[in-house]
C-alpha cells in the first residue's frame, strides 16, 4: 500500500513538472517581448553639450521628427542591448554619456558612411565630404502596458572643403539633414531582438 501512494506520488510530481515545463516557454520574457509603432512622437530636444550663444556657421536644418518605435521590456535594458548593438558593429563611438532615460553618443563617419547616412547633396555649393561625424541621442520612456517608447534623434556633420573655386565658402564643417539610416538601424536592431506584435 505505501509503495502505491510513493508512486502515484512520484507520478503526480513528475505531471505537475512536465506541465509546468510545457508553460514555462509561454511566459518566458523572451515570449512577450514585443515592439509596435509609436502611440505619439513628441520632438526632442537635442543632447550633448551647449557651446554658448555662438552661432553656426551654416544655418541649421529643421529639427527632425525622432525615428520610435514602442517596445515591451525596461529601458535600461533597452540601451545596454544597443549599447551592445554597437560595440558588435564596431562603430566608432566617442563622448559616449548614458543615464536612466537618455544615452547620447557620437558616431564618427568615414566618407562612404557619411555618403549613405547623410543627404550631402543638398548644400547650394559641390562640397568634397572627407568624413563626418552622427551626434545620436536615444530617449526612453516608460508608458501604458509596460511598454517603453524609445525615441532617436539623429543630427549629422560633414567635413570638407567647397570644390567652387570662385564662389566657395570658406568653411569646412557642414551641417546636413539625415537620411534615416542610422535610426533605422537601430530601430531594425530592436524589432529583431524584441519580435514585433503580429
């Protein structure tokens, strides 16, 4: 009789864990992680530091509209898997400052990546681009449904010289609106990481 009880014991624990092993998977974090287009896009404004009132040389193009997408997880885990995003791809990065919410960085560029990143073609003068630099900001913040908006912003400079010898300016960092690439790259990064809701 005992050993009847121990083994319809054993075989209901032995029930109880295949069960719970065949639902552990639904419930897995990795099984409800999910990304979706943003809710709302406010502006941001831009990071990095200030340098005073001085005025730029060239006039700066309009802010742009933030590349976001909304994704299910927890924004510090969020920027340490782009963090980690970037350190695979092997971008040159520099003055790299992160916090709870905000991670700003710089991205240099050499002449072909500034090319693809950066519309070059849309200054009044021919300008020959030598390389450049993407000052990237990445704000996250938490909303409904434990889903956190992450929101990039992407300005970018050229270096070079204008080709016109009669009318050239005589500067060598241009301002130049973004193409999108860089956001978007980092958008892809996450979709794949984080499976979109489907």
């Amino acid at each position: 009789m005992r050993i009847s009880l121990l083994f319809t014991a054993l075989l209901f624990c032995c029930s109880a864990l295949q069960t719970q092993a065949q639902t552990a998977p639904a419930t897995s974090a990795g099984a409800t992680i999910a990304t979706r287009p943003c809710s709302a896009n406010p502006v941001l404004t831009p990071g990095g530091k200030e340098k005073g009132s001085r005025k730029p040389r060239h006039p700066l193009p309009a802010e742009p509209v933030p590349a976001c997408i909304e994704v299910k997880g927890e924004g510090i885990e969020i920027q340490e898997f782009l963090q980690n995003t970037a350190r695979e791809q092997g971008w040159r990065i520099g003055e790299n400052h992160a916090s709870d919410d905000t991670w700003f960085f710089v991205r240099y560029l050499d002449r072909d990546e500034l090319e693809k990143c950066a519309d070059t073609k849309v200054l009044i003068e021919p300008i020959r681009f030598t390389s450049g630099k993407a000052a990237v900001t990445l704000r996250t913040t938490e909303i409904d449904e434990g889903y956190v908006r992450v929101q990039i912003i992407v300005q970018l400079q050229g270096d070079g010289k204008s080709s016109d010898k009669v009318l050239g300016q005589p500067g060598s960092v241009w301002t130049l609106n973004s193409k999108g690439v860089l956001e978007q790259e980092l958008v892809a990064a996450l979709q794949t990481r984080y499976k979109p809701l489907g």
